[in-house]
C-alpha cells in the first residue's frame, strides 16, 4: 500500500536556532525551549494518546495564547501510562495554547492543518478529540495493561495492525491499533485493558488479510504475552532481547528518472535491496523558493505537484528498512518545470451513494466533436474507409461531451462513464483500451479550455459524477512509457516501411503530433530495425515464416512483439498466451497480440499503477470502471490495487467520499449460469469479497495458491449474503465487513437480456453469492457485446426495449445506458470490426449528428430548451421512457439502494423494495409489464408512481392487473403519488 507524506521541514527558525541531523537525512533546528519557565502563571499538562501511533518519539509543539511557537520540533513527551503520553509546559499568563504533535523526524498531526486549541489543566487529545482529564488517573489502582508481541516471520507483511477488545468491552474499529516495529519479524503494541484482565483479538496487515486463528480470535491475558504461529504464550520473554539489531542498511536506489509534466514531476526508481526488507522511500527535493522538502513514499513512484514554473529541481531517494536504517543517496536527477497549465484546480468527487445515480456510458472519442482540431484518424485511416466517409477515429472529445452535458443530464442520468483518458498508442486505439502513457490524458481528447479536469469541474457543477474506465491488465504498443518499452522490433524491409517509420531523434510520440520526416506518422520509429538489435533474445529473428500478411507481404518471425519473443523483461511483462480462458492462465498470459501483459503481482508495476491512477484520484473523479479485472487476480486487488485507491481518495478527499468512491470491474463471463462453467475464481461474483484464507506473501505465490484453495472449495463453498434481500418486509443494516471494496457489472443479467423476464430471473438467482447485489451495474449491451455474447448492438425491438429499461431501473443495481441506446442507435449492426471497416457501420458510429443543436436542462429529466437535430431526438419514444423512470427512481428510494423480496407474491417480474434509513422509510410494490398480487404487505395507503392510482391495504393483500408490455406499477407505501406525465410506455 502506498503511503506518501510531503512535509517542509518546519516553521521559520528562531533567531540564533542551531541545526542538528537526523539519519543524516533531515536537516531540522534544534529544540530550545523547555517543558516550564521559572515564571510563576497558569499551567498545562497534555497527554497525547498513542494507540493509533507508531512514533518512536512524541514532541509537543506549541504556542500559547499570543506567544511564539517552540523552535521545531517542540519539547519532547514522556511516558505516561498505557497508551499515553504527556507534557506539561508553563504558560504564564495566557489562558490557553495552541499546539500540533510530530515524531520528530516529519510525521505531523496538527488537526488536519488547523492546528489544535487546547485550554489549561489536564487536556487529552486522543484521534483529533480534545478533552479534559488525566487519562492515567485509576480510582480503583492502576488498571490491568497488555503487551502484546506479534511474529510475522513466515507472513511477510510489511506492516501490522491488532484488532482488539478487552473481555466485557468493545471492539477497535478496523482495521484495529497499528503495531511497532521492534525487531526482525516481530511487532509490539502496549494496551490499557482497565479493569479486565485479558482481551480478544485478530490481527491483519492493513490490506485486507487476517490472522484471526483460524476464525476463533485469539484470547490474550494481562501481561506480556508473545503470539507466534496461532500459539499465544504468556508470561513471555522479550523476543527481541537475544536478537542482534539490524544495523544494514538497504543498498540505495538505482535507476532514479524524473520527467517534468507542466509545474507536476514524476519520479520512479528501481527497489533497493535490504537483509529484511524495505519498508518505504524517502524523496528529497531542492530547488525553488520555498527550501527543501522530503516526502515519504511507499512505492517506487512519486509524483511532485503543484510546483514553481520553469524551474530546475533535483531529486535524491534513500530506501528506509523496518528497523529505520537509511540508505545512502541514490544518484540524483532533475528535471526542469514547465509552465502551469491553464486547468482549474484539482476538483473533488460528489462523494454520495453512488446507486442514487443512473449511468450513461459514452465511448468519448465517438459521442460528440467539440473541437475539429484534435481529431485524429491513425495509420488505418484510409484503410478502414473512415477517410472516405470524414470520419476519423478519434472525433468526440472533452469538449464536446462538456458540451452535451445537459443532453445527459435531461435524459436524467446523474453519472457518466466514460473510456480511458491515459494517452494510448495502437493502430485503432480511440477506445482507450489501449494505454501507452498512463500519467499523461490523451491530447486528442482535450483542448483548449476542455481539459479533463474541466469535463470533471463541469460535471459536478450539475450534480453529475464522472466515472473513468481504467486498465490494470496490460498496455499497448507495446510496452509503458516510464516503466518499459522496447526500443527495436523486426524487419524494416521495402515492403514494411509504410506501415511503421524511422526514427527521428527529439521526436517524442503524443498522439497528436506527426512526425516531421515522413510528414504522415505520429509514431517514432521504436520499433523496427533493419539489422538485428543488439542482446536480441528472439529466436531465428528475421527468418522469413513462409507465411504473408493479407497484402501480400512477407512475414518474418519477431517481426512484432509478443509474449513468447523474449522481448520483455519476465518481471514486468507475462511470457505466455492464454490457452484457457476459465483458466489460471486467463490471469497471467496476454489476451492479444498487441495488450503486452502488465506482471502484476510485481511490486514495480503495482506501483507504476498506482502511482499513474492517484493522479485521476487527485482530480476529483467519483469513480473507477475496471477493465479486464478478471484477468489480474482477486488477492492482488485485494491486496494491493483496491486499498491503494481507498487509501489516496481518503487522504485526498476524506472517509466520506472515500466510502462511495465507486469501482465496479468488468469479471468478464460469457456464460448463462450462475457460475462460470463451475470455475469460482472466474465468476463476477467472487470479485466481491475479501479472501478468507492468508496466503504467501509473495504475490505470485499467492494468486496460485488462492486459485488452487477456491478451486477445490468449489460453488457450494462460497460466501454468501443477505445484503440485497429485505428480511419479510423489513429491511436491515446490510454488513460491508467482508467487502473487497470492487463492485461489479452484472453479467449474468446482461447476458439474459434477450427477455427481460429471463434477465430477472437469472439475476436473482445470483444474488446471494454476491456481496452486495444492490451494487451490481446492470446494462443491456455495450461497447463489447450484446446479450448472449451477441456481436451486434441489441435489437430485440422499441417495446422489448421499454421492458427492459423498466426492469432496470426498479429492480436491485444500478441501470446504466450505452450511448444511443435511447433511440436504438445502430440497432442489430456490427459492435466492433476493429480496423478492417468503417466506424460509420459499426455499433461505435458518431453519435454527434443526433446531438446537433442547443439543449439545456433545468433539471434531471428536465429540457428547458432544444432546437436542431437534439430537439428530435429528445421527442423519441424510449427517451421519453428513460426520462419519466429516472424520474420516478429518483423520487422513491426503496428504487435506489433498497433490499428486495419475491417471497408472498405472483406474478413474473414483480417483488418488493425497502430501504430504511433515519428518518427514511420507503417500501414499494413492482410488477413490470405483467399483474401481480402481493400478500403479506404492511397495511396502508398505497399510491402508484406511475397512475397515481391509490389502495388502501387493510388485509395484507394488494392485486394490480398487467399494465402491458414495457409498463409497470410502483405502489409506494405513503407514496407520494404519480410522478411525471404519461409517455409511450409508462401510462
């Protein structure tokens, strides 16, 4: 997990403060004032807890009323009972002070940056709560305290937490108390247990993995207790006291390059090695005005934001292992800012539940061209016959769809996906699927004015979110930049030279520009040569293979990368190609010949990734679309990838948004069952939860493991949940505490969609083995496939269409749109041909044309005004249909996040919907196209959303005749009646 803090190092020196070195690293003043004075006045003793901390030191800070600060750090804390620490100072006549706390060495809690304000007496500060009272007082003794050492020898974690209660109290919250390191292999943690004489507790490494002995906790008594290998010994010796300390420190960091980004720098290195491990990196800056600072990193990337401009910083790492041993200094590096780019500042994310908000998912290069300029038709343009019909590939952008915001937005969709936004590089790669820098946006979708983070800004300021699509799985053509890419591939013969160019030094490829020389490529000679490279690994390199490509050319092996051709590193890139797809192999081989496949169980592409997607955290996205995620495995998302992304939208942008920062992954299962051909580690499902067993702490190792252990636990093994089903009529608080933190696309119910009935009956059945299906987003077909693995966009027809959008949006999930779906864009035509045909003919055609014109929403589902070409559209019936069920999702909702139940009730697609939550308590009744009698139901005034017609329940019992094809009925429970107007369906 990556942690990173940046800190100048203190306030302004007093005058005449001498300067000490710690670790011979950080360059700090000495501390000259003392805990009291000889003047006589008011006085206050704070004691700072200590539990959720691993300092090694405390030092208070502080000011008192009207007076200077302590030279930094502060005067130093000392002991005070279990789980505390204290400082008492003078402050004369002030009345109070104000005050931050620090280790020492950079780690700072000043309240968020506010800075605490604390009075006189006795004053605790314990998780950012002030209070006043001396901790350590026990009227009755001085209350019972553990000390618990932990071994995590064959573990391997890198950090360790203890989740406790003691016996008769109440649980930490988890993740629990952070341990300290003390030794090689063993953690310590002092507890104040107070009148109880033992505790219970697990404990876990911060990433979702346990050790909670087997399910039975562990029971520790009073004392010194060590835990090693699920045995518990009491009265025990210091572990450590025989151990020598580790005095090695780790070797220093190779291989350090930075790369200015506007007033952003992005480092990345190479690990170091050391005896037991490195547990962080430190990141020194110079350069610029405002002196030197150093950040603490977690992982072999840094990126440095928010800098002066044009200007030159030089960059140092040192490796940091368990014991605070500090490497030597790498190489140092600089890199020389550019100007600040005329973006707004980074925005936030809307940070609320994201069931509240119906999707609409654009293909952006495809949906509407704001700015000609940066269109783009690639190498395949005439080719394809995209030329002839002016129809280059990369034709939508960031402008356009900020643009035809309010065409969205009066559909009454509140969140947007949209396709990868990194810079990607193929011979067809407007989708986005395809990334080759994943720092860098793709200029061909920004302009002037309509950057990324100004499509993010204009979507929040309507109350609409912006869901980006992210690849983990692989890179494109074919490496990464700023990890590896290949320099020379193949054959350059007379044949060959159109297809790719030479090199041309100084060029650089984004995308965007042509390459001066030949005038026509935006690629960089990269990878082709006419003489076999030098350290070439592929065999036979250049032999013709007797075969030819469909002009006719010659084909020669190594003539284009691959998994097999020894052309990338094993530890960065997978070596083999998929021969199983319900296989291990489907998680380690390459899918196709041109997505090289990311090792993601190695540490530097982990952080490579990491690194790359904080960047889109930063900006205020809502939430990730997670392609290919059945293709990593679920112990390295759940280990690595999905706290990452918990841990720096907290940091960033706070536990609330945190909580509703939406990731749902695409666990691709072509299949009509319940589980993938039987294979649980390749069901949608399964991605859903934590892992239940501990495995290796090498990742590797761990992914086989994992996939062996679920195989042989097989289907009637698995987790189960009542998260999305009410119990009766009553719903109840749903229970996340298993939650991998992914959500899913509902696959099964996509694949079902030929009939909406099928799709409903299939997806229910699913639902208990889901961790909470409530999440599940649920569409008829996409930018992939149509139901049943179907080629073509759906064309089942308007009124089978209707029923189906009448089912998704008041049954459980999330339903979410593929644009033009709401006129039958591109009905029954190709989904995709890739480059051999025109988009024009295909189900990822422009979609600009339907979009000409001016619209504005007053509201969701609301048009204030249209005219042109978008004025007809929005008059199609299906539109009006999604409009008035957004609107009525919106108004109900037992629609939005409610438990379901069929139980008590005829009728095919019909069932209940509660959601209970302060003082909001909506219970709904649904029959879709067909009637439906529901028993059992809480008598009471029943009003239909849909008719406004209202029935009064005195017997439990309430029968609603088939509204028809595509109709339905929603009687709410007090409800508030019709909502909207009729339209073509909803009547």
């Amino acid at each position: 997990m990556r942690r990173t803090r940046t800190r100048l190092l203190g306030r302004p020196l007093a005058a005449g403060a001498a300067v000490v070195t710690l670790l011979g690293l950080l360059t700090v003043p000495s501390t000259t004032a003392t805990a009291t004075s000889d003047a006589a006045g008011a006085t206050a003793t704070v004691f700072y807890s200590t539990t959720t901390k691993n300092w090694d030191r405390y030092h208070l800070h502080y000011a008192p009323d009207g007076g200077p600060w302590t030279t930094v750090p502060g005067v130093e804390m000392e002991a005070a009972c279990t789980g505390w620490v204290k400082r008492t100072v003078d402050l004369g006549t002030a009345e109070g002070l104000r005050a931050t706390f620090t280790d020492g060495s950079g780690t700072w809690d000043n309240n968020s940056g506010r800075d605490y304000a604390l009075g006189t007496g006795d004053i605790t500060v314990k998780d950012g709560v002030v209070a006043h009272s001396d901790p350590c007082a026990a009227p009755d003794g001085d209350g019972n305290s553990a000390t618990v050492y932990y071994s995590t020898r064959t573990l391997g974690w890198t950090t360790a937490n203890i989740h406790y209660r003691p016996a008769g109290g109440a649980w930490t919250t988890v993740p629990g108390i952070g341990m300290r390191p003390v030794c090689t292999g063993w953690w310590k943690q002092d507890l104040d247990l107070g009148a109880a004489t033992s505790l219970t507790a697990a404990f876990n490494n911060g990433n979702g993995v346990w050790d909670n002995n087997g399910g039975a906790d562990y029971t520790i008594p009073a004392g010194v207790s060590t835990v090693a290998d699920s045995e518990v010994t009491r009265d025990a010796d210091d572990p450590c006291a025989g151990q020598a300390p580790d005095t090695q420190a780790p070797t220093a960091p190779t291989g350090v390059t930075a790369r200015a980004d506007g007033v952003s720098v992005v480092l990345t290195w190479d690990p170091a090695d050391d005896d037991t491990g490195v547990t962080a990196y430190q990141v020194t800056r110079t350069g610029g005005t405002k002196g030197d600072v150093v950040s603490d990193v977690g992982s072999t990337v840094f990126s440095d934001t928010g800098l002066e401009e044009n200007t030159l910083y030089t960059y140092t790492v040192r490796a940091v292992d368990a014991a605070g041993n500090v490497s030597p200094a790498s190489a140092s590096v600089t890199a020389t800012t550019g100007t600040k780019p005329s973006t707004p500042a980074a925005g936030k994310p809307l940070g609320t539940d994201p069931r509240k908000d119906p999707i609409y998912f654009v293909l952006t290069a495809r949906f509407h061209d704001g700015d000609p300029a940066n269109n783009r038709g690639g190498s395949q343009h005439e080719k394809s016959g995209n030329a002839a019909n002016d129809d280059p590939m990369f034709r939508g952008d960031f402008k356009g769809l900020v643009e035809k915001l309010d065409y969205i937005k009066a559909l009454g969709f509140s969140a947007v996906w949209i396709t990868p936004v990194v810079l990607n590089r193929s011979d067809y790669d407007y989708h986005g699927y395809h990334g080759w820098d994943f720092y860098k946006v793709d200029p061909r979708l920004e302009s002037a004015g309509a950057s990324y983070q100004d499509l993010i800004d204009a979507a929040h300021a309507k109350g609409m979110k912006i869901y980006q699509d992210v690849v983990y799985n692989h890179s494109s053509r074919w490496g990464a930049k700023g990890l590896f890419t290949p320099t020379v591939h193949g054959v350059r013969d007379a044949q060959w030279s159109w297809y790719y160019d030479e090199k041309q030094p100084g060029f650089e490829y984004d995308g965007l520009t042509v390459e001066p020389k030949s005038g026509k490529s935006y690629y960089n000679g990269d990878l082709w040569s006419t003489a076999e490279p030098s350290g070439n690994t592929c065999v036979n390199w250049g032999v013709p293979t007797g075969g030819r490509s469909p002009e006719g050319y010659t084909l020669y092996n190594c003539q284009w990368p691959s998994p097999t051709s020894g052309m990338f590193p094993k530890a960065l890139y997978h070596q083999c190609w998929i021969g199983n797809w319900e296989g291990e192999d489907s998680r380690s081989c390459w899918l196709h010949e041109d997505l090289a496949d990311f090792n993601t169980e190695n540490a530097q592409v982990q952080n490579y990734l990491i690194g790359a997607y904080n960047k889109y955290i930063d900006m205020g996205v809502d939430g990730f679309r997670v392609d290919t995620a059945v293709h990593i495995p679920r112990t390295t998302w759940n280990r690595r990838f999905l706290p990452a992304i918990q841990e720096r939208v907290t940091q960033r942008h706070g536990a609330e948004a945190a909580k509703n920062f939406f990731v749902f992954g695409e666990v691709a299962a072509f299949v009509n069952d319940k589980w993938n051909r039987g294979s649980v580690n390749h069901s949608a499902q399964f991605y859903t939860w934590k892992e239940r067993k501990e495995y290796s702490a090498d990742d590797e190792k761990a992914a086989l493991e994992m996939y062996d252990y679920e195989q042989q636990q097989g289907t009637g093994n698995q987790p189960t949940s009542t998260n999305a089903f009410l119990d009766g009529n009553t719903y109840h608080a749903p229970d996340h505490s298993r939650f991998s933190g992914m959500n899913v696309i509902d696959m099964r119910m996509h694949m079902n969609f030929g009939d909406a009935s099928n799709a409903f009956h299939n997806g229910k059945d699913s639902d208990d083995s889901y961790h909470d299906a409530t999440y599940n987003v649920v569409y008829v077909d996409s930018h992939d496939y149509g139901p049943n693995k179907s080629s073509e966009r759906y064309t089942g027809g308007t009124d089978a269409w209707a029923e189906n959008m009448s089912l998704m949006w008041t049954f459980r999930g999330i339903p979410t749109l593929y644009y033009g779906s709401e006129i039958e864009f591109q009905k029954g035509k190709k989904i995709d041909c890739g480059p051999s045909c025109p988009l024009a003919t295909t189900g990822r055609a422009y979609y600009g044309a339907h979009l000409a014109g001016e619209v504005k929403a007053s509201g969701f589902s609301r048009v204030e005004s249209a005219s042109g070409a978008v004025a007809t559209t929005l008059q199609q019936p299906l539109v009006k249909h999604v409009q008035r069920l957004n609107q009525i999702r919106r108004a109900v909702p037992a629609l939005q996040s409610g438990q379901y139940s069929t139980a008590g009730i005829s009728g095919d697609m019909a069932f209940k919907r509660r959601y209970t939550s302060g003082g909001t308590d909506s219970f709904a009744l649904v029959t879709v196209s067909g009637g439906a009698t529901f028993t059992g139901i809480p008598n009471g005034a029943y009003r239909d959303a849909v008719t406004g017609d209202t029935r009064t329940v005195t017997d439990g019992t309430l029968t609603v005749a088939a509204p028809g094809k595509g109709n339905l009925r929603v009687y709410v429970l007090d409800g508030p009646g019709k909502i909207g107007v009729d339209g073509p369906y909803l009547k």
